[in-house]
C-alpha cells in the first residue's frame, strides 16, 4: 500500500510537471510578442520591455521561473480581461461558484444514480429496468448543452405560463437548481449503468446465494453484501467523472450565464488572454489530477484485495 | 499446377508428398491429386461454413434495437450526404428577403385576404371625417336630396369616432390576430412573401423545411452539412485513434517487460491528464499559429488548414495525442492474453518476426475488441466536437456543425425555440443511435462479453 501511494503520488507529480511545461512551451509557440500594438514600438523599447519582463532569457530558463512563481500562487497578471489583475485572484473569485455547482451535481448524481442502479440491477427485466435503461442511454447520448437548454427552456419561462426558476443566475438557491440538475445528468446516467453492471456481477455471487439462503432479508443482501461490493468498481468511475463534471461547467455556465471559472476559461480563449488561460489550465489539471489521485487511493483503501502495487494486474 | 503444389515451400510444415509415396508403396498413385470440382460438387457437407463475420451478421440482425438503430444511422447519412444535393440553396448562402422564417407559412391567398382585413380595420380602410360628408353628399345628391348642416355634423361626428376607435385598433391586430378572425390556418414549411409569389405564379420554388436564420440561410441545409460535419469528424477521429492505439497497443503488449512498463507509464500519465483542457489550450494556443500558416502561401498543406480550420485540426492534434489511450489499454490487454497461445510460439519457432506475428496472428485475433472500441469512439468524438463548437472553438465560420447551430441559437432561445432543438435533437438522435448500434456490435461480435 505505502509503496502504491508513493507510486501514484509520484506519479501525479510528473503529470503536472507534463502538463505545466506542456502549456508553457504551447504559450511560447504563438507567433508574435506582447507588445504589438497599433504603436509599433522601437526596438529600443521592445529590448527593454523584454528585460523588464525577463523575455530576453532563454526559454528553459523563463520555463524554470515560471513554475517557480507557480509554487509560490504567483501565476502572473491578465493581460486582456481585467488589466494588470492578478490571475490567481481571479481563480479564487470564481472557482468556487464552479466548485459548490460541480459537487451538489455530482453529489445528486451519486445519491440518485447508484440506487436507481441497484433497482435496475434487482428488478432486471422487468419494465422497471427497462424504463431506466432507455432513460439512462438517452442521458449518456445527449450533450450537456441539451439538457441544459432544454431546462432553460422548459423551466424558465420558454413555455408561457411555466416559470418556475429564474432564467439568469442570481446566486439565491433558487437559481442553482437547473444548472446542478443539467450537470449531473450525464453523471448520474453513467453511474447507474455502471451500477447496475457491478450489481449484477456482484449478486451473482456464491455468498450472495449463502447470505439468501441463510434466510437474509432482501433489504439486508442488497445494502449489507451486495452494493459494498458493488461499489469498489463504481468509485473507479468517479474520477474521470469530477473532471468531466469541471469541463462539463463549461457549457452549463455559459447556458444558465453563471460567473464561473469555466465561463471566464472560455472567454479568456476568445480574447487570447494568455496569462490568464495558462494559470486556468495548469490550476484545473492541478486540481483534477490531485481529485483522480485521492479516488485512487481511496479505492485502493476500499478493496485490499486487488493489489495495485505492480501496475493493477 | 497440382504438380507445383506437390513441392512444398520454403519454410512450410507440410511434407513433402514424393517423400510420403516413396515410404508407403502400398498408397495408390493419386492419392495426392487435388479433387477435380466435380469430386468437390458431390462432397455432401452437413452444414454450410459460417464465417466469423456472416455469424456476428446473423446475431446483430436478431437485435431488434441495433437494427433500428441502424436504419437511423443510415436515414442521418443520407440525409446529412444526399440532402445538401437535393436543396437548392447551401448553407452559407443568403437568401435575400427571406430571414429569420418560421417552420410554417400562409399560402399567397391567405396572405392577401390577412392584408386586406388588416387594411379594413385599420386607419386606411376608414373613412375620416370630411370624405364621409362627401360621401354622404354624393349619396344624397344621386337620390335628389340635400343635406342638412345638423345631418352633416352628425356625419362627421360619427367618422370621427370611427377613426379614433380605429386608430386604437390598429395598434392591436396583428397577422396572428387577423389569421383568427379569419379561420386561417398556417401551412408547414417557411416560405417568404416573394417567394409565394413566384410560386403563385407557376414556378417551383424549394421550401425552407426548418425555417431560415436572421441572416436569411435556410436551417435545413444548415443542419445537413452540421450532420455531415459531425459523422465526418467522427470518422476521421475515430481511424486516427485506432492507428495510433494499435500500434502501440500491439507493441506494448508484445515486446512486454521493459518496453511495456515504461510504455504503460506514459499511458497512466496521459490518461490523467485532463484531455478537455488540453483541448482547449490547443485551440487556443494553435490558432494563431495556425493562422500565420494559413496566409504564409497558398500551397495545398495551406488550403486544408482552410478547409478544416484551425480549431478542428487542434481537435485532431489532440485526438492523436490524447485520446488513443483508451484503444491501446483495450488492444494491450487482449494481446497480452493471446500471445500465450500456442500458435504464436509456433509462429516463433518458424521464426516470423514480432511484426508479422502482430500483424498476421494477433491483431486479427482481437478484431472483434478493436472494431467495437472504434466504433464506440465514433459517438464520442462526435460528442466532445458539438461540446467544443458550443462553447465556440469548435468548427469555424463559414462552416458549420450542430453543435455551434445550438450554440447561435441560445440567445434567441424564447422567441425560435425551434432553431435550438431541432440540430440539439439530430445531434442527441444520432449518438443515442450510434451508442445503441455500437453496443449491438460488441454483443454481436464478441458473445462472451454479452451480460
């Protein structure tokens, strides 16, 4: 187990260090220097802007320093969107709205999709489990920006006389109902899928045929000997699933205009705000590569049996 | 030729049959001819030979879903490859004098009655005050009267009202209001009030199914070529991913040992990198570039770059950087089983080398695996490009796709709803159909798997 973590966290390390250097060297690849303008400057001025700014040293070096200045939360100015703002304080004003909208979904995703997924499981063939197959293979087949557009639509006065939330994001409780609902959709889809698959294998099981006829209450089999084991191969899919519910932000504050961190990402693509997509991109790997490494060991933690130590095999 | 087939090849395991005849006189002197066809003809079988294929045929028609499914794909290609041949508009044209129509119209005679009872109970249509006097005057004068000064005011007095009451009114009606009064009902498909003109007058002109956009494009046309793009797309990522996945699925798994821990490393570290972001750096980052490329001549490297556009060919890079991992995990592990079968060690013993081995034994061993996950892939290329070109670093302008269809539509949400959901429809059929059929295919294609 100890040799795993350090393995994985060893692991998790280099990917970030990848990623960081990655998006430096993609940053350094624009054509062009941040001091074209209308104005041309003079050389002169260009030279000197550029030792100002350390530009004058070669590449690897300015690469050095800039993850240095990562470690310490300094990951430069905006250039475009809010002049001369720090990024890291802008991060910190908006990523929390992207955070607490992306765990209520994946929270509700959790809490709905994994009972449905053992309904499915022991009501296999019945119309029960039919029902939620169709509905969970329509979720995973529609885009985010569907069901979230559909919501809007629906719910915030598209239909007359329906209106149930306000359309624009105000921050009350209220408002963070429809994009928590369109974001956790696809998660919560994908999630019973798999649930039931788990389920099923796991109620195939010799002890679970032993737990029965011991004489065991259904109750009892399904949330005591079943779903425990069920659910180690369920925790795998929830790491790929933080990130896509981060990504999946994107498209759900631009359709419900929430100031989120996705939203401003965006943006900052479109006006070319260098400084600012770079420190978004390695803060959102960071955070995602460290919410992937914590599912991990937590798996690991759940089921002892499967030892991970050389590769998962 | 049967005597050519007699002498074995170079490296083959079959004897050689003069060999045989010498050591067993007793053999008669043909027993080693080839059959003649009729020999063939009357060898009896007990049941015809199944290929692999034509049995995961006969298995995925029992399944009722995927065939359905199937014909879906199969209604959306068309419709996205054929149609734009059939309309006789394209989708950046712009028609003049017929923007932002709706998915339904009047017919020419509707139109001309909803004018003329519009025109009744407007201003126009009433009479103001003096020319009801002379109105009435003339009347009086054809009867051989004359009007009082009292029956005059009175006259007046009463045109006046009606104007004034008119005039408030013509605020109110509108071509809704006056189609009710009428009992008119709109016919489907959106057709501008020049072009039933030109109908009305014998000349055939094409419908706008779905109605056009603010800048007067037929959505029809709009969609097609969106659809188009997206299966194309789809394709195209999904062949990428499936070279380079088994490529180095084959070799890691093969060569193992060494090669295969440091080649599973770099895959554990690129599985954990966020492909999303690194999406949307690329798009970002290579566009200039990209861009610069573009205008530096006008070779044929140049007029692709045109062609694609920028933001795709940066969601091709990723694809080929990023998104192979799945494939060559799946393709490394089914592999790493079968090259512990005994007709790979034969295969060694005869001295074949790793890449024929590869090539001729395994690779075709696991085609069941490698056509589902590439199948598969289809959907979700398809997915994450309408989830890039909505967030507007997708496919860009003039072209189209439907995701960035979805993405103009938000903000006229209330008033075209339709404009919406009519791509996001499309899009969510074509990849529930894709997901379905693809399903169908790994039941079909690998029974073991089935639960």
């Amino acid at each position: 187990m100890r040799k795993y973590t350090i393995r994985r966290i060893f692991m998790a390390v280099v990917t970030l260090l990848v990623v960081a250097c990655l998006t430096f060297i993609l940053m350094n690849a624009i054509p062009g220097n941040p001091w074209l303008s209308e104005k041309a400057p003079s050389q002169a001025t260009i030279d000197a802007l550029n030792a100002k700014y350390g530009l004058d040293q070669p590449v690897p070096v300015q690469m050095v320093k800039y993850l240095g200045n990562i470690l310490h939360g300094d990951f430069g100015t905006s250039i475009k969107m809010q002049k001369n703002r720090a990024v890291l304080s802008i991060i910190m004003e908006m990523f929390p709205v992207s955070a607490k909208i992306g765990s209520i979904a994946l929270l509700w995703a959790v809490l709905v999709g994994v009972p449905l997924g053992c309904l499915a499981a022991f009501k296999r063939g019945t119309w029960v489990d039919s029902l939620l197959r169709i509905v969970c293979t329509l979720g995973i087949s529609m885009p985010g920006f569907v069901v979230a557009t559909i919501l809007l639509h629906t719910l915030c006065g598209g239909i007359s006389g329906v209106k149930v939330f306000p359309a624009l994001f105000d921050g009350s409780a209220k408002s963070y109902v429809l994009p928590c609902l369109a974001l956790g959709f696809y998660p919560m889809c994908y999630l019973s899928r798999q649930t039931r698959t788990a389920m099923l294998d796991s109620i195939n099981q010799e002890y679970i045929k032993t737990a029965k006829a011991k004489g065991l209450k259904n109750n009892k089999i399904i949330f005591k000997h079943a779903l425990r084991n069920a659910l180690i191969p369920v925790i795998t899919y929830l790491g790929p699933q933080i990130a896509f519910t981060l990504c999946g932000g994107l498209v759900v504050e631009r359709v419900f205009s929430i100031p989120g961190l996705g939203r401003y990402f965006i943006q900052s693509i479109q006006n070319r705000d260098y400084p600012v997509i770079m420190g978004t991109t390695i803060f959102l790997a960071t955070f995602i590569i460290i919410m992937n490494l914590v599912v991990d060991l937590c798996y690991k933690l759940v089921d002892p049996r499967i030892n991970l130590s050389n590769g998962g095999h | 030729m049967a005597e050519n087939k007699r002498y074995k090849k170079f490296g083959s395991l079959q004897p050689n049959v003069d060999d045989i005849m010498k050591w067993n006189a007793e053999l008669p002197e043909n027993a080693f001819e080839p059959a003649t066809s009729e020999e063939k003809e009357n060898f009896i079988q007990d049941r015809k030979s199944v290929s692999y294929w034509k049995d995961a045929w006969r298995r995925l028609r029992k399944n009722t879903v995927a065939m359905v499914a199937l014909a879906i794909i199969i209604i959306l290609t068309l419709f996205a490859f054929v149609g734009p041949m059939v309309v006789p508009y394209t989708y950046k044209q712009q028609i003049r004098g017929s923007e932002a129509l709706g998915l339904s119209h009047y017919t020419y005679e509707d139109i001309q009655a909803i004018h003329a009872y519009i025109e009744e109970h407007t201003g126009t249509g009433v009479l103001s005050p003096d020319e009801a006097v002379e109105q009435a005057r003339a009347e009086a004068e054809a009867n051989g009267k004359k009007l009082s000064r009292i029956e005059e005011a009175k006259i007046r007095a009463q045109a006046s009202v009606n104007a004034e009451s008119s005039e408030a009114e013509e605020e109110t009606i509108t071509e809704s209001q006056a189609a009710k009064e009428l009992g008119l009902k709109k016919k489907p498909f959106g057709y501008s009030e020049k072009e039933l003109e030109r109908k009305a007058s014998g000349e055939k002109v094409f419908p706008h199914v779905f109605g056009t956009d603010d800048q007067g494009r037929d959505i029809m046309v709009r969609v097609m070529v969106g659809t188009r793009v997206s299966i194309t797309v789809g394709i195209c990522a999904a062949l990428l991913v499936l070279i380079i996945g088994a490529v180095y699925g084959s070799i890691s798994g093969y060569c193992g040992g060494a090669v295969d821990a440091v080649m599973q490393r770099i895959v554990e570290m690129i599985y954990s990198i966020p492909e999303m972001l690194i999406i949307l750096l690329l798009s970002a980052t290579l566009k200039p570039a990209l861009e610069q490329f573009q205008n530096s001549g006008n070779g044929i490297l140049q007029k692709l770059v045109t062609i694609l556009g920028p933001n795709l060919i940066s969601m091709f890079i990723a694809f080929g950087l990023l998104y192979w991992v799945t494939m060559s995990r799946i393709i490394r592990g089914q592999i790493l089983q079968l090259k512990q079968q005994e007709y790979v060690t034969a295969a060694r013993a005869l001295g074949a080398k790793g890449g024929r081995i590869i090539r001729r034994h395994l690779l075709p061993n696991c085609i069941g695996q490698i056509v589902t996950t590439t199948f598969l892939q289809i959907p979700s290329a398809i997915f994450l490009e309408s989830f890039l070109s909505f967030v507007g670093v997708g496919v860009s302008a003039p072209l189209t796709s439907l995701g960035s269809m979805c993405s103009e539509a938000l903000s006229g949400l209330n008033t075209y709803p339709y404009r919406l959901f009519i791509p996001a429809v499309i899009l969510s059929l074509m990849i529930l159909s894709l997901n379905l059929f693809g399903d169908g295919l790994r039941d079909a294609l690998d029974p073991r798997l089935k639960k």
